[in-house]
C-alpha cells in the first residue's frame, strides 16, 4: 500500500467525510456486508448494462493488489452482479474489496470469505453474461462521481470517495479534525456536568 492508502486506512469515513465537506459520500443506502469491514484503495470502475455482470470479470483481471472494485449497476436489485465463486476470485488476486449501487448473491458464503462488499442487499438472481460493460471508465455510483484511481475508503458508517489529485490534502484535513475533536471532548468533559454546560454555553453563544 502507498503511504495515502495506509493513512486511509487507519482514518475513519466520518473523518474523511469531514474533510470533502460531505460532498462525496455515497448514499446511506450502500452499506457493508459486516460491520467490521474497512476499505481504502484505488478504485477500478466498472459500468454495467442492465442486468448484466460480464465486466466484472474483465476488472478483476485489469486489478493490481489493494484495488477496490466500484461498480456502476445502476442501482439493479433485481440481478446480483457477483457470488460468492466470483468474489471468491476478487480476494484471490489480491483485490481489497467491492463496492456497488446493485445486490450480489451467496450471502452466505460471501461472508465465510470475509471479503469485504459493500452493496444494496442481495437476491437469489444471477446476472446475465450477454457482454457489453466498461472498465476503468468514469462512472456514478450512489450520487458521486468516482474516476479509475479514485481513493475509495469504506467502512461499517458507509463509504467515502476522495480524487486522486485531493488525496494528501483530504489526509492531513481528516487527520486535523480528529485532534480537533479530541480537543474539543477534553474540554467539554474535563469536570464532568460543570464543563458540559459551559461547554454547551460557549457554542450556543456562538449562534446568536
């Protein structure tokens, strides 16, 4: 992992949101398989046809270790664009997880893989594997706009895209705003009931 990847990787989503502004996080409805998962890499994207999860395949083989799969199924509920067998494929060849406004299948089994996946939900429906789809192509996952080599990070409050070119800044802002926060809890509970009030105080003064 490079040196932003490792720093997203110890930093939460709500830190990183904080940071962007929350202009980039994907929508509360894409959530992980299991609360203890934690994702931070580049994205490879993937576009789908409705329905359809051939590409799929294509991005894993594209892949280089540490990547995360973002798939564009526009938001199909209806078809799983991956099972288990598939993903089972993914954390093989060294992907760090998958990520997509669609459903996949398996559930089951997806979870004794303990591969991370982020997604709407699941189905008992294959995906069609009639061709068409687009890898490492500019794409729109959960309202935001996520490009190949997108910094991707996710974990069990939902995930958070950062582009490339933002990266170190978006660390050292997120970074900055956790020592805030611990500042801010000293102050607020260095006496207990008495420093909550005054603490309380000095904010609601500050909206007058």
């Amino acid at each position: 992992m490079t040196k932003v990847e490792v720093s997203f990787k110890h930093l939460p989503t709500t830190a990183v949101s904080d940071a962007t502004g929350g202009h980039t996080n994907l929508r509360s409805d894409i959530k992980p398989l299991a609360d203890h998962y934690k994702i931070a890499g580049r994205a490879v994207t993937v576009r789908l046809p409705d329905g359809e999860n051939g590409a799929v395949l294509e991005a894993i083989r594209a892949a280089r270790e540490g990547d995360i799969l973002v798939i564009d199924a526009k938001g199909n509920t209806n078809r799983a664009v991956a099972g288990d067998f598939v993903l089972s494929l993914a954390k093989g060849i060294g992907i760090q997880g998958v990520v997509v406004d669609g459903v996949i299948r398996d559930i089951a089994a997806i979870r004794e893989l303990d591969f991370p996946v982020f997604s709407l939900g699941t189905t008992v429906a294959a995906g069609h594997k009639n061709g068409g789809g687009e890898v490492n192509v500019p794409i729109a996952i959960g309202g935001v706009a996520v490009h190949p080599g997108d910094y991707i990070i996710g974990d069990m409050d939902g995930v958070v895209v950062v582009p490339q070119n933002d990266a170190e800044r978006m660390v050292a802002a997120a970074e900055a705003k956790i020592q805030k926060d611990e500042i801010r809890a000293q102050e607020a509970h260095v006496s207990g009931k008495e420093s909550i009030i005054a603490y309380l105080d000095k904010v609601l003064a500050s909206f007058s």
